[in-house]
C-alpha cells in the first residue's frame, strides 16, 4: 500500500474516531517509552566481559533472583549499557517465560533496533504481545 493511502486510512480512522483501531491503520510510533538502566537489572554486567561484551542477562538456567527484562508489546526501550562506545552487533533473545526458557533470536517487529550509541540501545517492540528480553552487545 502505498504511503498517501496509509495517511488517508490513518485520517480517515481518527476523523471517524476510531482512535482504538488508528495503530492499524498508521504505524504505531506512537508508543510508551520506558528508560532502563543496567544497575537495574538484577543480573546484568556491571561492566563488559573480557571479551568486550555486555549482556543484560545470562542464558538460561538461571540463578535465583534472576529474570529476563520484561519486554511489552507496543513499547519503547531505551536500554543503559557500560560498554563506553558504540556496539558492533546487538543480539536480542526473546522468550514467553522470565526465566528465558525456551528463547529464540528475535526476528522483524519483535524487537527493531532503532538506535544504539555509546551509552544506550533503543528498542522497539512493534508487536502487540508482551515477551522476556535478554539483550547481547558486541
């Protein structure tokens, strides 16, 4: 479909007022925003590993106390990190369960990487189901 179409369907749900059924109409940009910091997570490095790594949590088992980062749907995450530069790859796991078992790489609106620096990765997931996030920066 083309653009114009998309923004006559995204005018016409909201003229209609049809704001619920609007994020299927137009992209859904327009969504909660959560900051998380690394000190946070009850399970993330507190620095990069050895090997210039960080990961926000390990690969299951895990230990007690530890769970995956609650990952919702039509949500924004903006994700503190200690690596002091830039990634060269971002790997994101998803899992239904907390404890990250079983977990697959995320694939398309799961979780788009919509910026990543020095300090931070922004994360989106485009979907409307809530999933466990563990997040892997090289």
């Amino acid at each position: 479909m083309s653009r114009p179409m998309t923004h006559a369907l995204a005018g016409l749900c909201a003229l209609l007022g049809l704001a619920p059924l609007a994020s299927g109409c137009a992209d859904a940009s327009a969504q909660s925003v959560v900051e998380v910091h690394a000190a946070d997570l009850a399970c993330a490095d507190t620095a990069p590993d050895a090997d210039g790594s960080w990961q926000s949590a390990p690969l299951p088992p895990l230990t007690t106390g530890c769970t995956w980062l609650r990952f919702d749907g039509t949500t924004t995450y903006v994700i503190d990190h200690p690596l002091g530069h830039a990634p060269r790859d971002v790997s994101i796991y998803l899992s239904f369960d907390e404890s990250g078992a079983p977990a697959s790489l995320a694939a398309g609106d799961e979780a788009l990487i919509q910026a990543v620096d020095d300090t931070t990765l922004t994360l989106r997931n485009a979907t409307h189901q809530r999933f466990f996030a563990r997040v892997l920066l090289r």
